[in-house]
C-alpha cells in the first residue's frame, strides 16, 4: 500500500504525549512527585494534631484533598506545554514534513525530504490505532505517524491489521486513549 502525506505538529505531539504516557519512567515520575506532597502533608497534619493544633491539621487536610484531585490537571498541562515547547524548538523552521510510505509483507519503504530508506519486518516492534494517528513501532523508540485525517482511514486499518498478522506483532486499539 502507497501512503503519501504530510506530518504536522498536532501529529507530533500527539506521537510525544502518547509515547510520554507509555513510558514507565514518566508514569513513575508523575506518581513520585504527586504522593511525595501528598506524604509531606499527611506528616504535617500528624504534627498538628500532636500539637494539637487542630485549625491548622484541618486547613493542612484541605490543601492536601485539594493537591491530590488538582495537582494531576495542572500536571498534565505542564507536561503538555513542556513538549509543546521542545517540539517548537525541535521543528523551528518546518512547517510539515512530506512523507511517502510503502507499506508491504516484507517491510517498509519510506521517503522523506529527499532521502529514503527501507525497514526490516524484524524492526517493526507493533501497530497502534490512537484516535487521529495510526503508530508503526519501530525498535528503540521510534515510528512511523500516520495521519488519520490525510489517509483512507478504514483501508489503512484494514492494511496494518492484516500486516501486523502476517509481521506477528500485536495490533493494539487505543481509540479511547487521551492524555491525561
């Protein structure tokens, strides 16, 4: 299957949010640095009431309801803006990038911008379906990004669902994956 079209920034940091939300690393971090606050509050709120200064236990116990209901939406536009930020930096100057992929049993053929290249079944690591983009996984973290609205969706997800069958490697569905 030939595929030609063109990758934005919306395809890009919809690639950088989805890999940031896969990544063990990052779901650890925004784990330690919500709980961490959450800990020093719960000790702080022990203090108090040893203390016994309860006005102060009480308001310790809000802002810690408070940090561990809201502190995820102000994460999530942190992160957001951060690799908004870095992409900006990263594709300062290009506008969208021209791709040509040809999508075959026994690999890929890819153009862009003037060079080109051939990867291996071997390197294809899966196949992701998120909302706007179809991911062609490759070994050590990259992919290809398809563009849903720039391709015949249903005949690309048809294509990918019987290569990722001939390829063994998992077609994975994320329809309902947002970032959060």
């Amino acid at each position: 299957m030939h595929l030609s079209f063109s990758i934005g920034f919306d395809a890009f940091l919809t690639y950088q949010l989805f890999h940031a939300s896969q990544s063990p690393l990052v779901q650890k971090k925004r784990r330690r640095s919500k709980w961490t606050i959450v800990g020093l509050v719960v000790l702080a709120i022990v203090l108090m009431v040893f203390l016994e200064n309860y006005g102060l236990a009480l308001l310790y116990t809000v802002f810690g309801i408070a940090w561990f209901f809201l502190y995820p939406i102000y994460e999530r536009g942190y992160y957001k803006k951060h690799y908004i930020k870095s992409l900006k930096e990263k594709l300062a100057g290009i506008s969208e990038k021209q791709i040509e992929l040809d999508i075959t049993p026994s690999g890929i053929h890819a153009r862009e911008d003037g060079s080109e290249g051939n990867i291996e079944v071997s390197k294809v690591n899966s196949v992701q379906e998120l909302p706007d983009i179809f991911l062609i996984q490759l070994q050590q973290s990259m992919a290809f990004i398809i563009p849903k609205q720039q391709v015949d969706e249903a005949a690309v997800k048809t294509h990918l669902q019987n290569l990722a069958d001939l390829w063994k490697v998992p077609y994975v569905s994320n329809l309902n994956w947002k970032w959060k």
